[in-house]
C-alpha cells in the first residue's frame, strides 16, 4: 500500500534533522570550550564511570605523593640532621676531651676549658633533642606539641617512677679526703689530716636518671639546723603475684601468705592465711604480733611482722625481720558480674619494697659513701638526694644481684627543681605531674601508665604515614633511641671529679705557700707538712679515679654513639625506603594521569574536522530546507 508524502511531513523531518545538526554542533562546541568529551555523566556513562575510578585512584595517588611522603621525606630529613649533630658533638667533642682527660690531669686552665666544653657539649646535645617540623617536636612520640627538654628553670613536683634491672647496679670509685679541700690559711690548724685518713673505696650504686630530688627534713634541732632527713623515695622489686581465683600468694624475706577478699562478708574481709593460720580483718584494719584476735584465738604472727587491709584495696605484710625492712604490697578490687556477684581482681605482680637506712641531702659529705663501706653497714641501703644515688651496702648489692635479670627494679621518687636543659620525664618514665589548675587548685596528671602493666612498653609511640595502598612508613625516632639520661649524669660526674681534683690542687697550693712563707714553724710547720702530704696522696687516688672512670667512659661514650649512629642508620635506610615509594608514586600518578587524561579529555584535532564538517552539513540543510519550506500543497494543485 503506497503511502503519500506531504509537504508537512518533509517540512518537520527537515526541521527535526536540522535540530539534530544543531544539537551535534552544540555538544562538539562544548567539548571544544571545555576540553573535555562529557560535561555529564548521561554523556555517555562508560566514560563517566571510569572517570570516578580512576579520578579517584589519582586523588589518592596525589595525596600519598604530595601530601603524606613529602611531609615524612621532611620529617625524616630534619631528624637525621639532628641525629648528625649529637654524632658530632659524640665523636669531635665528648670524647677527644675524655681522650684528653685519659692523658693526663691538665693544668688549671686546661681543665676548665674541659669542663666548658663537656657542660657545653651535653647541654648541645639535649637542645638538638627539641628540635621540630613545622612546630611538632620530633623525637616526643604523640606528644608532638612538648619539647623533649624543660626550656626554663622550673619548680613543678613530678613524682617519677623508673623501670630497672639490677643489670643498673654498677661500681664508683670513692675517696675520701675529709676537710682537704677547704684548707685555708685561717683554719689549717684545726684540720687534721693526714695522708693515712685518706682512703679508697669502691662502692655500689643505683644511679637515677635524675639529680637535685626532694628529700624531706625529719627532724631539726633548737638552731632549726636539720637533724634527720626522710623521703617518699621507693625502691622494690617486682614479682609474680600467683593469683588462684580470689587468692593471691605474696612474701617478703621471712614471711609468705595467701591474701584473699571475702566478698560474702559486708564490708568484705581481707583473709590472711600465715602457715595454716587465717587473720580476719577488714578495710582500714592492720594487726600485728600484739593484736587479740577475735574469739581469742592465738596470735601466731612473728614478732616485728605486721598485716594490714588498705582502704584503697591494698594488702601489705610489713616485715622488720629483715635488714633492710621489707614491706610487701599488691593491691586489689572488687566488682560485680552480671549476675550481681562481687568478684575480686589482683594485681598480677606485687612490689617488695626495701627500708632506706639513711638519707644525706648531699654527697659533699663523705659520711653518705661511708655508710654503705665496710661489714658493718653490709646491710646499709642509702640515698643522696642532690646526686640522685641509691648506695647499697654489700648485703644488699648481693642480693638484688642474685635476682633473675629480667626482674623489674622498681624506684619511685619526687623531684620538684628543673633546670633549663633536664630531659623530660614525661616522655621516659611513668611520670605524675602536679600543676595548677585555672581555679587555683593542683591538678594531677598521669603520664605512661600502661608502663607499670608492660615495662617492655619502654616508650614507644611510633608515628606511621600512609604513602601507599596498605603501605605505611615509621617517620619518627623516639627520644630513648638518641638521648639517654646517661650522657649527662656521665659527664656531670666527669666535671664533679675535675672540680674535686681542681679544689684539692688550690690547697695544696695555699699549703705549699704557706710553707714557703717561712712564717710558721713546730707544730704548726708539721701540720702543714702533713697536709701537704695527705693532699698529694689525695691528688693521686683522685687523679686515679678520675682516669678510671675516664677509661670507662672511653668504652660508654662508644656505646653512646653507636646507639646514635643505629638511629642515624636506621632514620637513613627509611629515608631510602622513602624516596623508592615516591620514585613508585611519581610513576603511578603520570600513569594514571595519562588514562584519565584519555578517558576525559577530548582532541581537539578531530573536534576541528568535525565541527567544520557538521557546519558545512548545516549549511547544506539549510539550503535545502529553505527549498522545501516554499512549497505547500496549492502548489502541486496548481
């Protein structure tokens, strides 16, 4: 069946076509303005779709390479600078002038430009340590917005707990010298000594990383001249506590009990059971070998033993049977279940902690190194606050050396005066800082907790950054890995001892001119020959000791830089590691941009061709249609 074509038909197919070129011409024309194939994704929703993949891919691959490793490159490049330095002033500064010292005594000026040099050195060293990117410290961990070091003389109370083995016991060298070194003219009289007073003895020590710590005065005489002097200092080891349910085993040196909660009692009772015997008491409670128990049951405690229940959930068995006096102590809590029982929580090790015999606010006093010297005081355990020093008698050297050596040693202590340079023990130690609140009130803050539950913790917080797919790289040397509390406690004792050796060559001197003087003669001439004697003998075993110490200094100052070089090494090889990520990166990101580059953008050559083709086929239609639109059906019936 034919069908008729009229004019209106061929006018709107004419028309429709021409709207068709047009919208053609439109979309070519917007291709060419915006250099891209689609301005929407109904475009054409195969290119759309892999546009959002691959855009996203690249914003990843842009943010890995632009962002993230460009700040770690930073970052790792500004730390080994700063580990460069302290290797520096390790190997040029340190120890040429620890060599120096080795080779002899020196002459008075000689020895005070070393001991410039050495305080210069470690206070270098510990302000390398402060050094940041973009305003975030480099070696603190998290703690990116403290500086590793005080920047100013401070008085702020920081109770300080350390984590040792007994591998921190080690041997100094002592010499006693009396009122040597402050002879004078006025008063050489009534010093006397002489060179057989002068002695030396090697004594054991633990050295905390800080000097200048709290000590309290106990007593004071009628002139307010302090007496006797106490202290919160703690030092224990640690144990496993063997807890069993709701029980737990803890000892000192002559005691052992099972310590366990009844939780059916209210209040609940503390139990102890010594050797087969039960002592009830409840919160609050002690008892001791004196006690009447309930019922009148015998008190079998040993003499000098005494039990108590803390308030706070503390057990503690308080042993003076023992020299030092010991005190055992584990705490614990108690909580419901989900059925409403109480059930008691032990702590999984507990603390014996060892009575400090005598404290001495300094070691200026040779009374403090002869407290732990001979048999007499082999069970002495003393503390000198302004040299942080824990001497131990030879009883309690052994014993604490007998111990397994991966048994914590545990020292707890305040310390309030900071000096510009100390390190921080926020980042090192369980640390408990009091400080002022806005209102007025002390405020208490709690640093490295979890260090009391896992000492293996040893303070690490690794900061990571993402340069990658699943890809993250360490950026960060932490401050333990660099500056250790030892450098500055070694060559502090370096220039204590140059001083001392210092002080007791003035009095030779002021002796020796007194002599000559010619205006002394009898006893008085004696005695200043004697001094003269005993402060030569004092000059060698100083001088001695003073090389010794140096000799080992030799060997440490080793260990301190290779400790150093490690990071050094270390913070190099992610530097390496590093630049291959970026080197991947730069490649990924010119890959990528060139898939989305052909995905996205159009060409501009054959957007040219087209376009002058699709005008010359706009231009033809027009013609065309122009012909068309003259024409209507009178025409034909004309």
């Amino acid at each position: 069946m034919a069908m008729r074509i009229t004019t209106k038909m061929m006018q709107n197919t004419s028309l429709r076509n021409l709207n068709i070129n047009k919208a053609r011409q439109e979309m070519l024309t917007n291709q060419m303005s915006t250099g891209k194939k689609i301005t929407r994704p109904s475009d054409d929703p195969v290119i759309a779709i892999r546009a959002l993949k691959l855009n996203s891919s690249l914003d990843k691959i842009d943010q890995y390479y632009e962002k993230n490793a460009a700040d770690a490159a930073s970052w790792l490049e500004l730390t080994d600078a700063a580990i460069a330095t302290v290797n520096g002033i390790l190997s040029n500064d340190i120890k040429a002038n620890i060599n120096q010292i080795c080779n002899s005594y020196m002459k008075v000026k000689d020895r005070e430009a070393v001991i410039l040099s050495l305080t210069n050195a470690v206070k270098e060293i510990y302000s390398t340590g402060n050094a940041d990117s973009a305003g975030r410290s480099l070696f603190t961990g998290y703690r990116t917005d403290m500086p590793l070091t005080m920047k100013s003389d401070k008085f702020e109370k920081n109770v300080i707990t350390e984590q040792l083995t007994n591998a921190a016991i080690d041997k100094k060298t002592f010499v006693k010298t009396g009122n040597l070194k402050s002879i004078n003219e006025g008063n050489f009289m009534s010093q006397d000594t002489t060179e057989y007073k002068v002695t030396t003895d090697d004594i054991y020590r633990i050295r905390l990383a800080y000097g200048e710590v709290d000590i309290e005065v106990a007593e004071r005489d009628k002139d307010g001249k302090p007496t006797k002097y106490e202290s919160n200092i703690d030092i224990g080891f640690m144990s496993d506590a063997k807890v069993q349910g709701n029980s737990a085993q803890i000892s000192t040196g002559s005691v052992s009990a099972y310590v366990s909660v009844d939780v059916n009692k209210v209040p609940a009772e503390a139990v102890f059971n010594v050797n087969g015997q039960e002592y009830r008491m409840v919160k609050g409670e002690t008892i001791d070998s004196t006690t009447t128990l309930p019922g009148g049951a015998t008190n079998s405690l040993p003499t000098g033993v005494t039990l108590s229940y803390g308030e706070d959930g503390t057990f503690k068995i308080v042993d003076t049977n023992m020299v030092p006096n010991e005190t055992a102590s584990i705490g614990s809590t108690i909580t419901k279940d989900s059925s409403g029982k109480s059930v008691v929580t032990f702590d999984e090790k507990f603390k014996t902690s060892l009575a400090i015999s005598d404290y001495y606010p300094s070691g200026s006093d040779d009374n403090a190194y002869l407290s732990v010297v001979g048999k007499e005081n082999a069970n002495k355990l003393t503390y000198i606050a302004d040299t942080g020093e824990l001497l131990l008698g030879d009883n309690i050297k052994k014993r604490l050396s007998e111990l397994p050596s991966d048994t914590e040693l545990r020292v707890t202590y305040e310390k309030s005066n900071w000096k510009e340079n100390d390190l921080d023990p926020v980042h090192y130690f369980y640390t408990e800082r009091t400080t002022k609140s806005a209102s007025g009130k002390d405020k208490t803050t709690k640093y490295n907790e979890n260090f009391l539950a896992d000492p293996s913790a040893n303070g690490k917080q690794i900061i990571e950054y993402d340069v990658g797919n699943n890809q993250s790289l360490r950026v960060n040397t932490t401050a333990d890995e660099v500056f250790t509390h030892d450098i500055g406690r070694d060559m502090q004792e370096v220039v204590e001892m140059l001083k001392e050796y210092g002080s007791l060559e003035e009095s030779l001197n002021t002796v020796e001119s007194l002599i000559k003087s010619e205006k002394y003669d009898g006893d008085e001439l004696k005695r200043l020959e004697e001094q003269k004697a005993a402060l030569n003998e004092a000059m060698t075993r100083v001088g001695d000791k003073i090389n010794k110490r140096c000799q080992a200094l030799i060997k440490d100052g080793d260990n301190y830089f290779e400790r150093a070089q490690l990071a050094e090494t270390d913070c190099g090889s992610r530097e390496s590691r590093l630049r291959l990520v970026q080197n991947r990166l730069s490649m990924q990101q010119t890959n990528f941009g060139e898939l989305v580059s052909e995905n996205e953008d159009a060409d501009y050559t054959d957007l040219v061709i087209q376009l002058k083709s699709i005008g010359m086929t706009y231009e033809a239609a027009l013609s065309s249609i122009s012909y068309v639109m003259q024409t209507s059906l009178l025409d034909f019936v004309r």
